[in-house]
C-alpha cells in the first residue's frame, strides 16, 4: 500500500519485505522451540504424575525462560515469556497439588499462593493472561468453576450474590487504579478488571436461575441484573467503553434467552420468536458499534 501510494520506492520496499520475512521466521522458531520444551515436560509429568514432578519441571522450565531473557537478545522474548508463563503455571499448579496430595483436600491456602504467584507473575512480565488467570484463580476460593464431560460443559457459581459483590468490588476497584499507573500496568488491571466483570454476570446468571442460599429468590438477580446491564451500559455508552457494551450485549442477550425460554419453554413458536429477536439484537448492536467508532474518530 505505501509503495503504491509512492511514500516508499522499491527498495525500501524489499528492505522492509525482507526484514519482515526474517522476524516471521524468528518469530515460528522461537514458538516451536517454546511449544516443544512445554510439551516435552507435560509428556514427563504425566509419565510419572505427582506434584514433585510438576514442580521440579515447572522450576526447569521457568529457569530456562529466565536464563534466555537474562542473556539472550530481543530476538528470543518469545521463547522466554512463553518458558517462563508455562514454567509459572506449572508451579502453582503443583502448589495446590501438593495440598490435595498430601491432605486429600484443596484449602484457601494453597489456592491464595497460587493466586499471589500468578498476580506477581503477571506484574514483571506484564503478561495479560496471567493477570487473567489470577483473577480466575480467585473466584476459586469462592466456589466457582467450570466442567467437562462426554459433549457436556459444567459452570456452578455456589455463591452468587457473594461473587456478585465481591467482583463487583474488585472490577471498580482495579478500574480506578488503572487511571493512576504506566500504560504496561494499566493494561494488566484493566484485564483483570474485565475478567472480573465477566464473572460479576455469571454469578448473575445463575443466580437468575437458581437463587443464592442467603436469597432464595431467583426474579430479585433477575431484576437486578436488567437494572445493572441497562445503568452499566450507559456509563460505558457515555465513557466509551465499547469492550464493556459488547459484553453487557452479550449477557443481556443471555439473560433475555434464558428468562425467555424458562418462561415459554423450547416450543416451535418460542424459537420462532426467539430467532427474530436475536437477529433485531445482532443488527442493532453492529450499528451501534459502528456509530461508536465513528464517534470516538471524530473526537
């Protein structure tokens, strides 16, 4: 496009094609080499499953990333941020293993360890998904999961209306700060702000269902969760928050589909119904996206 446009001529054009070409290469190698060392240890801790196991190839493979970013150049920060992500996950993983191996039961101890290790973990390494994972790792101690089985998938929230306010708490929380820190740590708690918020609606969700052993009444997180979707939306509509809108479309959708069909039931007519109502909100949200974008260009 530049080259068309003529603000590059043809040499800089292949300079910059072959630079490209060689960072593409760097980039598959690093990858590959990453991928095979991780893979190479999960294939030895299944070989002989324990957490002594997990833990002494989640140090090796942590060590490895460090010594990589400690001595190596850019070229390798792939192949060390992946090492040392992996190596990070695997120990903490065997932290909590050790608790169930040792007392056949998984406490807050083990599960607040991992959570500090992956929450300082993501700070020096400014990694996303490992501030994503230490929020995740939190909502353990509150009870909350997923599952799979045979073409099955499982989420039990026991506590909603507890994690309801305490993700709620944490989302505002870690929000705010992120206004008064570095661009690289502002990125991190925003994530961790997101994931919280994902979380707040899912103990919404089930809440909508089943209610909470302290409220036994399911139309209260019902109500209350239109309420919340309808005034959050508007502060991100005027704050210009177009991630925080998809979400609150998506779980709005999902609460609309599952009052409806626990009201009505999967008959022809209700699926009927329900199909023309999720094409009007799929059209409706694309135009307000692109309204949005337009807006926020024109500032």
């Amino acid at each position: 496009e530049l080259l068309e446009k003529g603000q590059i001529d043809q040499t800089e054009y292949d300079k910059l094609l072959l630079l490209s070409k060689r960072q593409t290469t760097s980039l598959a190698f690093n990858l590959l080499l990453a991928l095979g060392i991780v893979a190479t240890s999960i294939g030895a801790i299944a070989l002989a499953p324990s957490p002594y196991s997990c833990l002494i190839f989640g140090l090796i493979v942590s060590v490895i990333g460090l010594l990589v970013k400690i001595k190596a150049n850019d070229q390798w920060i792939v192949l060390s941020i992946t090492c040392l992500m992996s190596g990070l996950l695997m120990s903490s993983a065997a932290i909590v293993w050790f608790e169930d191996y040792l007392f056949q039961t998984t406490t807050y101890r083990s599960i607040s360890i991992m959570v500090l290790i992956l929450g300082l973990s993501a700070f020096f390494l400014k990694s996303s998904l490992l501030s994503a994972l230490s929020v995740l790792s939190l909502s353990t101690l509150l009870s909350l999961g997923i599952g799979y089985d045979f073409a099955s998938y499982f989420i039990w929230v026991e506590y909603p209306l507890l994690t309801i306010v305490t993700f709620s708490i944490l989302s505002i929380c870690l929000y705010s700060l992120s206004k008064k820190v570095n661009a690289d740590d502002e990125k991190l708690l925003i994530t961790g702000s997101r994931v919280s918020v994902l979380l707040v609606n899912l103990g919404f969700w089930i809440g909508s269902i089943m209610g909470d052993i302290w409220l036994d009444s399911a139309y209260f997180f019902s109500i209350t969760w239109a309420l919340a979707i309808v005034g959050t939306g508007f502060w991100a509509w005027k704050a210009n928050r177009v991630w925080l809108i998809n979400v609150l479309g998506v779980f709005g959708s999902i609460h609309f589909y599952t009052q409806w069909f626990e009201t009505f039931g999967a008959q022809p007519l209700s699926l009927l119904m329900g199909g023309v109502f999720a094409v009007g909100i799929a059209i409706l949200f694309k135009r307000f996206n692109d309204n949005l974008k337009i807006e926020i260009q024109n500032k």
